[in-house]
DNA sequence: TAGATTGTTAATCGATTAACAATC
DNA sequence: TAGATTGTTAATCGATTAACAATC
C-alpha cells in the first residue's frame, strides 16, 4: 500500500468508490439532486466529510440547492477514470483467482464501463486453454507480450505467496502501476506504484481480537 | 467497519496480526531475539510504530536487547485470543464462497490453532450436503441453531448483496460480533459490532484512479 | 425574501514520528 | 563499562468535525 506522488489523500480517494456507488443506485426520476445529508445517510459518511472530499477535485454543487446526481455521478467516473475502459489483468486461476474473475465479470454485465478484466493468466499447463466466461486462460510466460497489447492497468494477483513479487516486479517493469494484490504477503514496490492487499487470513485474526 | 468501545485505536489491532505473521516465519534457532528495528524492516512499519503498538497492551521487551521470538509471538497471540479455538463460519457457497472456505482450510493447515472455518451454510437446495474439504455444506434456515452448537464467533458473508443485511441481522441477535463481508453493500450494525469489508469492486475503482 | 445547502475556514481530534531517559 | 534498544513523552503531522459566510 504504497503512497502515491499526488495530493488528494488515498483515504479520499478510497470513499470516491462509495460515493459512486450510491448515485448509481440512486433513481434519476425520484432523485434529480442529492444533498451531501442524503448521500451522508446512504454511506455512512458524515455529510461534511462528503463536501470536503468532493472539493478536492472541483465545485460540483449549487449552493442551497444540493448536487445534480447525474451530473455528479458523471463528475466521480471521470476522476476516477472510469469514463475510459481500463483494462485488468488477473494472474492466478485457483480457486480465488477464478472466484474474482467470475465475480468481476458478473460485476461488469451489470455496470458496464470503466474497469475491464481482458486476461487471465496462469503457469499451469492444465489450466491454459481452458475458458472463464468469454476468456481464455493464457500462459503467464506470455505475460510481457500480452499487458502490452492489451493495454494493461491494473494487475490482480491470486497466486502463492512466493510468487507474487516476482510478477509485481516484472509488471512494474511494463508500466502497471496499480495491483489488487490477494497473496498473503506485503509487496515492495517503488513509489508512484499503489499496492491494495486483501489477506484474508489477517483480517481474520484481527477480528479475532473483537471475536 | 464500525468502531469498538475499548481503548486501543482498529488501526493498531489491524497491525497486530503483521507483526504476528513475520514472527512466525522467524526460525527460532537463528533469531531468538528480535529487535522493533528488524520487525519494522520485514513488515515496512517503522519500529517506533512497532514500539508503541506493543505499549498498549504490556512490556514485552528488554531495554539493549529486543524482544524474545518466541515471547512475542506467545503474547501478541494471546492478545488477539488466538491461543483458544475461535470457531469460524461462512455463509455463501458460491464461487467466491468456496475459494475463501478452500483458502482458509489451507491457511489452517499450515498454521493450526486460532481462528477455525466450522460450518458452510447455503439457501440452494443442490448444494446442502456436498462437502467442502471435511465439512458439509448446511441449510442456512438452521443458521442460528448450528451456530449456537459451534459457539462461532467470526461469520465470513459471501452473498449477494441483497440478502447480507438480513443474515448479520440474524447472527447479530445470536450474539456474534465479528465479521468479513465480501458481499458489496455497507452493513448497518450497532455499536460493539465490527464488520471489515472486502469489496473487489470498490478497490477497481479505487486502484482505476492511479492506474 | 426566507430557507436551505454548499464551499471553505478554523478548531478539534487522533495518529505518527522524533527524541531521549531508562536500563539491560 | 560501553553500546544498544526499549518504553515513553513531546512534537509533528494529517484527517475529521464544527461552524458559518456565501449564495442559490
């Protein structure tokens, strides 16, 4: 989880996501405008905290009136990024690997846009060749050749501990910079290069300390 | 994620299990001791940090010299309970279900004792009674019954989003407090309550605007 | 206009870092 | 003892909250 160059704090950037997600649930008919309460009341998030945040990147709202929701949820993909396909790779199709996949693809059919899971790669010979949904598993050896011509961005990792450094590295080296990173080990990575670890076994343990 | 009554910062309680891990794979024999300055290094927190999260729970240490492995270890175990069997369950056998239930069986494999997966619950007829390693996938309807017999105190969430709310709700009521929530959806739960959330795609978008 | 809500500043809160006395 | 490292306090840093002027 390394820190990036840029000034908005991750933390921010890390609510930009959950901000989205209720004006995309939000019906356009019942909600033309949406007020920093009401977003507040949907997330959980203080509604000061949405204004502070939203104002890192630009005046969205009309004072006394609120934020036009789909103007607003328009404004949010372009910062984010996601008013452009972003392509993802996955490497690793055990169990995890193929769950996210399926879990991603499921996720797009229902909101199209923005992130894009084109590759899925794996070492084992078994495996290569075979289909999730409209994709076929490559071989990782081909990891170079294939980021490039599909444009890679974001890199998922769910494969064993030991080798994830050694893909984050070489993807690095392609020009990746950002990873969702499923291995249960922390990756060093240089800076302006983010890293989201999900380890399950960690989060267990700490909620063990309120179990 | 909601915030516990009692005194120590999540943030802290979030970096216990780093420092248990790296503790783990110390060999005994080479490192005895262990210094905050050697922790920081194999987890990347700097050993200030690593000092004062330990303070909040004893003195663990001997000024000159460091931290006994094997004393460390034992204690920041005990902090986070993980020296009694902390029964674990999941609902959801859905793809993303199984890869974390098959996960964890494998993480217990290799490191016994603490946290252990007990019971798989799911609503499809199809799956009730197919196993999952040694355990057998259960009707959700005797969710609050098998979870009373299993004592579990940890529950994983793998659902669709839609039904996530009700089932806390249902395991709220039988008195469990901790839990992993894969579904995308924030959960309501009232205050003694932790909940940490993983949500694949909340992090896409996330990692979109670095990418 | 009166009421409402934003954008923004100032105050508060909490966590991290720096530094060093204690002491092994 | 001399050197090293903890435990702990003080200083710094950054994020959240409170409050309100601007203005729709």
């Amino acid at each position: 989880m390394s820190a990036r160059s840029g000034r908005v704090p991750e933390v921010v950037v890390r609510r930009l996501p959950v901000y989205l997600r209720v004006l995309e649930e939000l019906n356009e008919t019942e909600s033309p405008i949406v007020s920093s309460q009401e977003i507040g009341r949907l997330t959980g998030i203080s509604p000061g905290q949405v204004r502070k945040d939203l104002t890192n990147f630009g005046v969205f709202g009309k004072q006394g009136v609120g934020y036009r929701t789909a103007l607003l949820r328009r404004e949010l993909r372009r910062i984010l990024g996601l008013d452009r396909l972003i392509p993802v790779g996955l490497i690793g199709a055990g169990h995890l690997g193929l769950a996210v996949a399926r879990y991603d693809q499921e996720r797009e059919r229902r909101h199209p846009g923005g992130t894009c899971l084109m590759a899925i790669f794996d070492k084992d010979p078994q495996k290569i060749g075979t289909t999730v949904g409209d994709l076929v598993i490559q071989d990782v050896a081909k990891l170079e050749e294939s980021l490039l011509a599909l444009g890679i961005r974001i890199l998922i990792l769910a494969v064993p501990a030991t080798e994830a450094q050694a893909l984050v590295d070489r993807a690095i080296r392609l020009g990746v910079r950002a990873f969702l990173n499923f291995a249960p080990v922390s990756l060093k990575v240089p800076p302006g290069v983010v890293v989201h670890t999900t380890d399950v076994g960690l989060e267990l343990e700490a909620l063990a300390y309120y179990a």
